[in-house]
C-alpha cells in the first residue's frame, strides 16, 4: 500500500511520430540516426550524415503519406488521451498520482518526460510500452533511454 508522501506514475512509453508533415524530416532523422535501432554503414562515425541524408531524402515521399492522414502522426493524441484516462481512474484511489507520455523518437521525448517527472517531485515510477512488438523490435531501445534519462 502507498503511503501519503509516495507520488506514484506511470509513464507509457511510444516509438512517436511527426506530429505535422513539417516534423517529418526531424523524425526521420531521429530514427535513421540510432544505432540501436538502424545500423548504417560505416560505422558510428557515418550514423548521423548518412541519417540526414536518408531523412533528407525520404521526407517528401514519407510525408505525402502522412498527408493522406490527416497532416502527420496521431499517435501523440491517442497515447495523451490514454494517459488522462489512466490519470483520471487511479488518482481516485491514490490522490497525486500522475501519467506522462514520452516518445524516442519524437516529442515529447522520453528524456524531457523523465525530467519532467522528477522534477515534479514523483516516486515510484511503472513505465509500459504502447508500441506493437514489429515497431519496437528491440524491447531495450526504450530501457536505454530510460537509462540515460536518469544518467543510471
């Protein structure tokens, strides 16, 4: 059982996406520049050039089809609308519990939501992953941000 001075959360964690057909090229770079997750050739040292370019030249096509639906990504909108109902339902039972989204590869980022979370003072953290097992086929690329949030 909690005691009165624990301020629980939870964080549901995602891979993001743009938001608007503008932050597609950002996006793009962000997951073509992760080694964890994309190996390009030549080594780390190439990882971030070869990213901006991929991003650079991908982005008109990628972002026609986030066009097709609407302008970008709702991910970020479904994912917040979760974490208020999830927020909404168990600070009933624990008064000061909160619920924050964080993305890796877009905003917000996980390391601005870990931040955040901190700062607000809150303790016992639960983080769940909202992504499909084929999107995150490594279940450590979230753990890894999670680490170097909290710099472990």
């Amino acid at each position: 059982m909690l005691q009165h001075s624990d301020k629980p959360c939870v964080v549901l964690l995602g891979m993001g996406g743009p938001d608007k057909s503008a932050d597609v090229r950002e996006y793009l770079y962000n997951i073509f520049s992760d080694r964890s997750l994309i190996r390009l050739p030549g080594g780390k040292l190439f990882q971030r050039p070869l990213a901006r370019l991929i991003s650079l030249l991908r982005s008109s096509k990628v972002r026609r089809n986030y066009q097709s639906i609407g302008g970008g990504s709702p991910i970020l909108m479904w994912t917040m609308k979760q974490a208020e109902q999830i927020e909404q339902l168990l600070s009933e039972e624990m008064p000061g519990f909160r619920c924050f989204v964080g993305m890796r590869y877009f905003h917000p980022l996980i390391e601005d939501t870990i931040a955040k979370a901190l700062n607000d003072g809150l303790t016992g953290s639960s983080f769940f992953r909202c992504t499909h097992s084929s999107a995150a086929q490594q279940p450590g690329l979230h753990l890894m941000s999670l680490v170097g949030s909290l710099r472990i």
